[in-house]
C-alpha cells in the first residue's frame, strides 16, 4: 500500500543478511528540521510521509541531528489502521494476540530508523498520536542512536477506560468515555479495574468475559464476575496483548533514550533484542493525563542483549505487565540432519518477545541445563551456526557432542547476558512483578517500588516461559518497596523482594549464585513474607527494614546465606 512501512517474513531474513543502508564513509554532520520536510505540528495532518522523507535523509547522511520542534504530530498508517479495525471488529478473535503476534506477522513501521548511524533526533515536547496499530519506532541494525524527549501516545487508544456503575452476579456495567467507542464485538481478553480512593489498581485483573453487550449509548454489560468493591471505580478492558512494541531495539549497538514517553501501546513498551549497551535516562512508560493506564504489557523487555542495560531515574505505571523482564531464552534441542550438529528452538508459549529467531553466535558459551531444576551441568562453545528463521530454529555445531538424552536438557546462552544498572527508578501501580531480573552482574539501587499487584523485585529462572537463566552477583540496595504483591505477580507470597526458580524440580540449592540484599525498606501492608530466597548460596542479608510482613525473611533450600542487621517488628 502506498505510504504504508509493511513487514512481513522477506524483510526479517533480508535483515539478517546485511546492515540496511549504513554508509562506509561518514558524511559531514549536519542538523536538519522535520519542518523543511513539511511535519507541521498542531495542523491536524498527517506528518507520516514528511516525517519518512526527513529519516530518509538521515539515512543517507549518517551524524545528522534531526530536530522535530514541540507539537503534536499526526501519523497515520493505513495498513496500521486496516489492522486495528479489523482487530476492534472482533475478526481478529477474543483473543487477537494468537493471530497478531507470531513470528514474521506483518505490521506497518512508525519511524523507521533501520541501518541509521550515529544519529541524534532532538523531539523534546513532540507528541506522536499514532492512528493505527503500529512499532512506532523501530531502531534495528542501526547502531549510535540518540532520541531525545519523543513522546509516543495513540489516537485510539487500545484499551477504553469507564466508570462501574452497576454490580449483577454474574456481570457489571460500565459507561464508557466518549474517547473510546465500544462495541460488543470488542476483544476483551482483560479488564483491570482502579481503586478511585486509593489510587491504585485492585489487586486481580479478570480475563476473557463470557460476551459484552451494549445497553445504552457508550454503556455496557460485560458477563464476568469481578473482585468485591470495584463498583463506582474506573475499569480498563484491554483490547490486546503482546504485539508490536513502541519502539523495538534489534540487532543494535549503543543506543540511548533520552526522557522519551510512551503513554499506550498495543504491546510493550520497549523490546531490545539481539542488542548491546542500551542506556535510558529519565523514560516514562506512564498513562497519559487523565487516564491510568499505560501499555498493554510490559513497560520494557530486554532478551539476548550484551554490553550494558543502564536505566537511570526512569518512571514505570500502569502498564499491564512487569517493569522490566532481562533474560535470555532456553533452547530446546533435537538433532540436526548432519552428526554432531543440533538444532535450537525456542518453545516459549509466545515466541520470543521480538517474534524475530533468537540463536547464538560463534564463539559464544553454552549451558546445558537440566530441565527438571534448571541447575546447569556443563558448557560448550558453538563453533558455527546456520540460521533457519522460516523453520524458526538455528543449527549449531558444538566444540563436543552433547549428552545422548536430550529430551532432559535445555541450552542457554551464558554469553549474550547484559550488565544491568538499574539506578533510582520508580515504579508506581501496575499489573505484576516490578523488576523481573534473569541475568547476572546486576545492581539495583535507589528506586522506589509501590503498589505493584506482584511482587517488588522478583531474581527468578522461568521454565515454563523459557526464560532464563539463573542469576549470579546481584546487588540489591538501598531501595523503598511499600504495599507490594498483594495480587498477580506475587511469588512466595512476598511483598519486597523473591529469589527463586520456576521449575519442576525446587528442592536444589546454589541455583541463584551471590547476592546482596542491603539496606532496602519494605512495607509489606500484611503481606507474608517481606524477602524470600531459594536455592541460592553465598546470600547476604543485612541491614534492611522491614514492616508489615508476618515472616519478613524467610531462607529455604540455599546454602552459606547470612542475615545479620536488619531491623524486623518484634515477633
């Protein structure tokens, strides 16, 4: 379609080819104005095709400093558009995300930056209303990308927001803003409800209602049964889950958000995947004003990254899912058609979370890793890799044979595993788990975590979702967690902060190596336990304030853990 950015499977297996449109010789640095190109804010036009014209540039002309001056900009897709209609229309079924977000589906591109270098885009107090659902900003194959000050929000939002005006046993009502026109055949796969005195979520969010039926104008009966006390409070009914994220980082090298905004998304936040040293200073994934809902899912999620993750005084609320989730993928492993070479799949429910083959490169470390208790057994060096992204699965030969049982063992990638810094964050209301931690060399210092529905701060390994691996020398420090996992996300009944694993075997100890936890204050709120480790060893435990918590720490099946300091409510 003419104007339309569409990918489909062609494009992704191009892009593993070759780096789009990289110069090999520097152009002089220049600074051009998205005006010269005709993006006019505040006119009510669409500023899609002047805004691609104005990256064309930039990619040709590789240190350019790209200014978008303050307004707000319009920026239709109609493929974009043709997608959330459909979607909105309920063809896309009662659960769209098993259509919408598989491997190499085809979506419409926002601004597309693939191949640019060395590029900065200075948009402080620019607001992109996307019409259309879309990856607004798509940073793959590119590498030295700045973005300063973007805000990213949606013409139609993909959730709509009412008031509960009506409590039947086996359904409620609700009036819905005219912002948001309903229909009964609107996908509802979940509905989030907002305590309007305490300004926070309920602690359970309620899926998939039997059916919705309109009974008044912008009114609506939705057949489920829902948590006490949600009548005169707001809901949100979440058109989707996963899709697209607001911007996906692929396949990129030093890349740095700059108090940039994303106010909805059909999806996550941000993705990086494949990717290495992102840095973001001062992002807000945080609900646009007058509403309390930010994306659909997670605010950020970062897979198969290297280099430094570094997220510094930034502002999570209201997304639907976790603030943060940093892990790479187990493998499954079946037999290639050649001797002592093995194919490696991803098996997670949903794919990977960038829906694009996840595989490791020559040289890089694998463990092998028992299925039953995720403890790993031995490592081995991938000598080649031959990638099959149509078949989703990537060949490798090994530096040695592996085991003759590999029904038993998963592989996971030890080497692509990013630093993390996450440094004076806050995180306010949402659905699930604050910071979901699964790598290793973390800090985490100085954030304030409140009233999650999950579970503060989670070091976990997860089988189920293919998500790993175990965590070694994480620093915990000198963070606030109040009135956290009251509801979905919560592990070990645990307000502040769990070490566990998600396996089918939990009884092995030493799975989670060296951690800190020091100086942090968790209110509980009534809440069982205030810090929980498992199956870890070379703990340490001290000088942390905890109240409100029936146990507040509570040490099981981990070896040579030491708590000494903390100041507890008498027992």
């Amino acid at each position: 379609m003419s104007g339309s950015a569409v990918v489909g499977l062609g494009a992704f297996v191009l892009a593993g080819q070759f780096t789009f449109g990289i110069q090999a010789e520097p152009q002089p640095a220049k600074r051009i104005s998205a005006a010269d190109y005709g993006a006019i804010p505040n006119d009510g036009l669409n500023d899609a095709p002047a805004l691609r014209k104005a990256i064309d540039y930039c990619r040709q002309h590789p240190g350019t400093t790209l200014l978008i001056p303050p307004g707000i900009y319009d920026f239709r897709d109609e493929a974009a558009v043709k997608l959330m209609n459909e979607v909105m229309a309920g063809e896309k079924g009662p659960d769209p995300e098993k259509i919408i977000f598989k491997p190499y589906y085809p979506y419409a591109r926002g601004l597309d930056f693939r191949g640019l270098a060395g590029i900065t885009i200075e948009a402080a107090g620019a607001v992109r209303l996307w019409d259309g659902w879309m990856e607004p900003v798509s940073l793959e194959e590119c590498r030295d990308i700045t973005i300063k000050g973007l805000i990213i929000d949606y013409k139609r939002k993909p959730f709509s927001l009412g008031t509960v005006t009506a409590v039947h046993p086996d359904s409620f009502d609700a009036v819905f803003d005219g912002a948001y026109p309903v229909t009964g055949q609107m996908p509802v796969p979940r509905m989030m409800f907002w305590d309007v005195r305490a300004h926070r979520l309920f602690p359970d969010p309620v899926y998939f209602p039997k059916r919705t039926e309109v009974i008044a104008p912008q009114t609506l009966r939705i057949f489920a049964k829902v948590p006490p006390g949600v009548l005169g409070n707001f809901v949100a009914l979440t058109h989707s889950f996963h899709f697209r994220p607001a911007i996906l980082i692929y396949n990129a090298a030093r890349v740095r958000l700059e108090d940039v905004t994303i106010h909805a998304q059909p999806g996550m936040g941000i993705v990086g995947h494949r990717s290495s040293d992102i840095t973001l200073v001062g992002l807000r994934v945080v609900p646009a004003p007058g509403t309390w809902v930010s994306t659909n899912t997670d605010a950020t999620h970062f897979t198969s990254c290297t280099g430094l993750i570094r997220m510094e005084n930034c502002h999570f609320e209201g997304q639907g899912d976790d603030s943060t989730n940093i892990h790479n993928y187990y493998y499954s492993i079946r037999p290639a058609a050649r001797a002592g070479v093995y194919d490696l799949v991803v098996g997670a429910p949903t794919g990977t979370h960038a829906q694009v083959l996840d595989y490791p490169d020559p040289g890089d470390r694998l463990e092998l890793v028992s299925k039953a208790s995720l403890a790993a057994e031995k490592s081995f060096t991938v000598r080649s890799v031959r990638t099959f992204p149509a078949e989703w699965r990537a060949e490798v030969e090994l530096d040695e044979p592996l085991p003759a049982e590999l029904a038993r063992y998963y592989l996971v990638n030890a080497t692509r595993l990013p630093r993390v810094e996450i440094i004076g964050c806050t995180i306010l209301s949402h659905l699930a788990r604050g910071l979901l931690i699964k790598t290793r060399n973390v800090t985490i210092e100085r954030c304030l975590i409140r009233e999650t529905t999950g579970t503060g701060i989670h070091v976990g390994a997860e089988s189920y979702w293919h998500e790993g691996l175990p965590s070694a020398d994480v620093r915990i420090r000198y963070n606030r967690i109040i009135s956290c996992g009251t509801g979905a996300g919560t592990q070990d009944q645990t307000s502040g902060i769990a070490v566990k694993i998600d396996a089918p075997d939990t009884t092995v100890a030493g799975i989670h190596k060296r951690l800190l936890i020091e100086g942090n204050i968790i209110e509980g709120g009534g809440v069982e336990r205030g810090i929980s480790v498992s199956q870890a060893e070379d703990v340490v435990i001290r000088y942390n304030e905890i109240s409100g918590c029936r146990r507040p720490i509570v040490v099981n099946r981990s070896e040579r853990v030491q708590v000494y300091g903390n100041l507890l409510p008498p027992q």
